[in-house]
C-alpha cells in the first residue's frame, strides 16, 4: 500500500487516527467526519476487540492494539497523516512513576517510516499543581503535585521530541474537567445526590470547566490548526470556585444545595482523589483556543452546558 506522501496533494485522503476513542474521542470524530465532507478517513485504535461493531456504526475503521503491547502497535507506522491522542497514562504501579510508557510506545512506532504530518495531544491542567487562584497562561512552568500528573509532563515531553526530530506539527490540550450532560459521569448530579459535601468559602478553590462537545471541536480544529511545539488550553470562561459550581448545578437541577465544611473537616469524610482536587486553585486564560484555533465555544460556560 503506497503512503499518503507519494499522491499528489489533490488526490490525498486524509487519514485520522484517534488514539483512546472514548467519548470525546467519539465526538471527535463527528467533527472531522462534517467538517471536512467525509473526506477524511477516521481510523480508532482499540484495546478492546468487542467495540469494533460499535466503532464501524460511527463510521471510523477500528484498529485492534494495546499502547501496553508495544508489539501490537506496528501497523501503526505511517498508517496516519494526523494524529490525535487521548488515551490515559497507565494509573499501575511502576519503577518509575514520572513515565508513561504508553505515550513513549506510541512515540516510537509514529517515528517509523512515515511520520503524521500533526500529532495533538490531551493532556492534563493538572500539570500546574497549585497556582494559588492565580491566572495562568501556557507559558508558565508545570509543577506536578500528583503521580498522575507527572506521567502527564512526561507524555508532553515524549510528544514535544517527536515534533522537534521529524518536523511533526506536534501541540498539546491542557485539558481541565470535563462534563456534558450526554456523558457518562459527566455531570455533578451524582454527585450532588451523594450529598457529598464541599468546602466552605475561605477555603474554597478555582475550578475549570470544559463541555464535552467544545473540546471535541478543540481536538478536531488543533489538528489542522494547531502551531507547532504549542500548548493550548482547552478551557472555557467559567471563573467559578468549586464550591458554587456546584450550587449552581443543584440549583439547575432542582437538588439541594451540597453541604459546606473546612477543609480540616473534608480531610475526614471525603476520598484522596478528591481531595487532591480541593487541593489546587487556578484559572486559566483560554487566548489561544480563541485566537488561534479560531474556536468559538458553544457553551461559553458552565451554566450555558448544563442549561442546554
């Protein structure tokens, strides 16, 4: 099979593959299916060969390899013109806790022969740590407070050495919480159903927000638009503390308000992973997502997404 660099430009048929087509991958793949005519051929790399049927009726050609089997990633080797990641670090105990391998074994096989012409990866506004509630823009320094989050760092830098070697238009989508109210678990009534409680206001964080559906536009358009060696954040304007966020989601859902504590308090009754949330405060400036992908967000804010 010829690679897409040996037919004329006019002739090309773009080939996509998503990497961790979970649902926003899914609704990826909406959008570059109606934004460029169908002319682009969708392919989905899965772990799972129980979700090819599900993959063929979104229209994108499923692909069977596990980023923990590097072995089963070599047909990937210049299959792509462009490349959109989304998949997860590994969460497992390793030697070394910083790494994701999965990141550094698809970084491999896409050096192989041909290389995409974009690679746009998902990471993290985790990999910030705590700012404190300050503003921050994509140039300032990470500080990774969590395992999870260093693995993310690591998967930046294994993407940014791919851009730098072979000319790769390689970007990055700092992704903050995500929610929509089609997704599984991605809204706060559950939550708000636990009764779970949040901190009081003195003691309360910044939260960020994105809808499902404007980061699945974001992940389309940084693949065409997307500057190289560039960092975006994939936020919308929600300023909102976590606390009110979710207020305001009770009071749209027509639940009770969750109850408040200090953050003495919350270290008893509520889980590390979610504390480790309550521990880190910041807002992010989203210039970029606006000025160079040229997105303009559906749903400006939270009380816009879960409204709709």
């Amino acid at each position: 099979m010829p690679f897409l660099g040996a037919l004329p430009a006019r002739f090309r048929r773009e080939r996509v593959l998503i990497v961790g087509c979970g649902d926003v991958g899914l609704r990826a793949a909406r959008e570059l299916g109606a934004a460029q005519g169908r002319r682009a051929r969708v392919i989905a790399l899965t772990s799972s060969p129980g979700r090819a049927d599900e993959l063929r009726g979104a229209g994108l050609t499923p692909l069977v390899g596990n980023l923990d089997e590097p072995a089963s990633l070599r047909r990937l080797a210049g299959l792509a013109s462009r490349v959109l990641h989304l998949a997860p670090p590994p969460s497992q105990d390793m030697s070394d806790w910083r790494m994701d391998t999965r990141t550094r074994a698809l970084v491999r096989v896409l050096a192989q022969r041909t290389p995409p012409l974009s690679l746009v990866y998902g990471s993290t506004t985790g990999v910030y740590g705590d700012r404190g509630g300050a503003w921050t823009s994509e140039s300032q320094p990470v500080r990774p407070h969590t395992p999870r989050a260093a693995r993310r760092v690591d998967a930046e830098d294994r993407v940014r050495w791919l851009g730098r070697a072979l000319s790769v238009r390689a970007s990055i989508l700092r992704i903050p919480g995500i929610y929509a109210n089609d997704r599984a678990g991605g809204t706060p009534r559950e939550r708000l159903l636990r009764g779970t409680p949040v901190l009081r206001p003195e003691d309360d964080v910044y939260t960020n927000h994105v809808h499902a559906d404007d980061l699945a536009r974001a992940c389309a358009l940084a693949l065409w638009r997307g500057r190289a060696q560039r960092v975006v954040h994939a936020v919308d304007d929600t300023e909102l503390r976590m606390g009110d966020y979710f207020d305001l989601a009770a009071d749209v859902y027509g639940l009770p308000r969750p109850p408040r504590v200090a953050r003495d308090a919350a270290q008893d009754q509520l889980p590390l992973m979610l504390l480790s949330f309550m521990g880190e405060s910041r807002r992010l400036r989203n210039h970029r997502l606006k000025q160079e992908l040229r997105l303009r967000l559906r749903y400006p804010t939270v009380a816009q997404g879960l409204r709709a």
